[in-house]
C-alpha cells in the first residue's frame, strides 16, 4: 500500500488535512498559540475592531474640537 498511496499522492494529489469531518476548516494549532490570539484581541486596543474609524460614523477631529 505504500507505494501506491505514494504514487496516488503523485498522480491526484493528497488529501488536505484542514478539514474535520463535517467540512469545516480545523487549524490545528497549540492552545497556546490560539489564547495568545485572544488576548491580543482584548488586551490590545489597536486590534479591537470596535476602535476603527468606520464604526464612529459622523465623527471626525472636526466635531470633537467644536
């Protein structure tokens, strides 16, 4: 079976390894890595989506300096 699964892996490619068994993509990273991604997100305000320009609608340096 070896080298056939080797020269099927040649032939048609190998199967990706992302997936889990309803479809969905699975990165399989170390749980450290995946809380450090977390509190990067909570701890640090230039990352918070919340913060950005596009969610002030209306405001600019303009209206607060009034």
């Amino acid at each position: 079976m070896g080298i056939f699964s080797i020269l099927g892996d040649a032939l048609f490619g190998k199967k990706p390894d992302i997936f889990d068994e309803q479809g969905r993509v699975l990165h399989k990273h170390p749980k450290k890595k995946w809380d450090a991604w977390q509190n990067k997100f909570k701890t640090d305000a230039g990352y918070n989506w919340r913060n950005h320009t596009g969610t002030l609608a209306g405001r600019s340096n303009r209206n607060e300096k009034k």
